[in-house]
C-alpha cells in the first residue's frame, strides 16, 4: 500500500482559468455553489492523468486545459478539509468513474478562499494534451 505522501488527487483545470503567466486561479480548486461543498478529483491510485482527461474530455465532453496534481498530504494536513471516495455509477446517459474522489470543505465558508488558494498553490501541472 502506498502512503498519502506518495498519492495525489487530480484536477481538470478549465483553459480560461490559467493566466498569461501559466498560473491558475484558485477558483479552480474551490467548490462551485451547487457542488455541495465538494470538489470532484479523481484518485491518482485508480487512475493515470491521460485517462482522467480523456474520460473528462471525450467521455463526458468538458473542456480541460490539463490535469493539476493536489498532494493527498496536503489535503490532510488541513484541518478543515477531509476527502472521500464517490465513485459515480453508470447510467444510461453517462459513462462511470470509479475513480472519482472529493474533497469536502466545510460548511463556514469564510475559510474557502484560503483554503483554495493553499491547495492551487501546492498543485502541480501533471498532464496537457
């Protein structure tokens, strides 16, 4: 078994969120309103890059700049973040992804900028077409 320091949870990173200097926003590692304080990833044990971003891309047709690395060890080092498997099932409409992870951020939301930002700024770009 591998240690939470070797793991990371993969992030698509949209190409109108990453500046001229090739720096992301940290928007992008903040649950959207409607994502139930959750952030998708995927588990860099159940998955490679390239098919994280190939499912994401071809599979459920989102537009990815690349795939972003957040140490797993980050992630737990923050009292106010946890993570979760939440492997999504087939259906008829969409494919699954066993792979599928989130990290919870907590239900005060003053903390939410902060703790993006830490996140964007311990992530690593992995992978780009």
């Amino acid at each position: 078994m591998t240690s939470n320091d070797d793991r990371d949870f993969l992030r698509q990173i949209h190409p109108n969120c990453i500046n001229k200097q090739g720096v992301v926003a940290s928007n992008q590692f903040e649950p959207r309103p409607n994502d139930a304080l959750e952030l998708s990833v995927d588990a860099s044990w159940l998955t490679t890059p390239e098919v994280s971003f190939e499912f994401y891309t071809k599979s459920l047709g989102l537009v990815s700049a690349g795939v972003w690395a957040i140490p797993v060890s980050t992630v737990d080092s923050e009292q106010d973040l946890s993570w979760k498997a939440s492997p999504v099932p087939e259906s008829p409409t969409r494919p699954g992804n066993n792979a599928h992870h989130s990290i919870v951020f907590p239900t005060d939301d003053t903390s939410h900028k902060t703790l993006s930002k830490r996140l964007r700024n311990a992530a690593r770009k992995l992978y780009s077409p």
